[in-house]
C-alpha cells in the first residue's frame, strides 16, 4: 500500500472523498467538479470572519449601497503600499 504524507494538493481531498465513497468513481471533469465544491464548502463559513478581518486590519473597506448591501474594495491604504512595495522591487538588473 503507497504512503506519502508529501503527496501534492488537491491529493489528499481527491482520496478523502474516494475514501469516503469507495464505490465512487468519475471523469477528470467530474473529479474537478466535486473537489472544487469540497473547496467551496470548506472556505464558505470563514470568508465573512476573513472579510471582517481584512477590514478591521485596513486592507478593505466597506461601502453600503442605498438598498442596504455592503460591498468591499481594497483600500487605498493597502493600494499604497504595493504600489510602493513594487517601486522598490523594479530594479531591472535583480534578475541577473
């Protein structure tokens, strides 16, 4: 029986879900589907408390539109830095 703890992502959710399923099997097209919705489903419950992180850490900010919804942009603050970050990292002779 193989065993690599160094297999490559998305490997161990591809044989979880198997594992989970033994009689299961799918196309590439079907196997990328049911990763890609294990993924969604994973990340769903933190992306509003990552969201609300990213705020109160200044790299978004938050708009209310008149029908009550917020959306979120990236801040100017954070645009600054990179931009800032890559004004310092432009020297054409570093990848010589």
């Amino acid at each position: 029986m193989p065993n690599n703890p160094q297999l490559p992502s998305p490997a161990s959710e591809i044989l979880d879900y198997l594992a989970r399923q033994p009689r299961a099997q799918d196309t590439i097209d079907g196997i990328r589907w049911w990763v890609l919705d294990s993924c969604i489903r994973n990340w769903a419950p933190k992306i509003a408390r990552t969201v609300a992180e990213l705020v109160e850490r200044g790299f978004l900010e938050e708009k209310r539109s008149a029908d009550g919804k917020t959306f979120y942009r990236v801040s100017a603050d954070y645009l600054s830095s990179l931009s800032q970050q890559s004004a310092l990292n432009c020297d054409p002779d570093d990848n010589e």
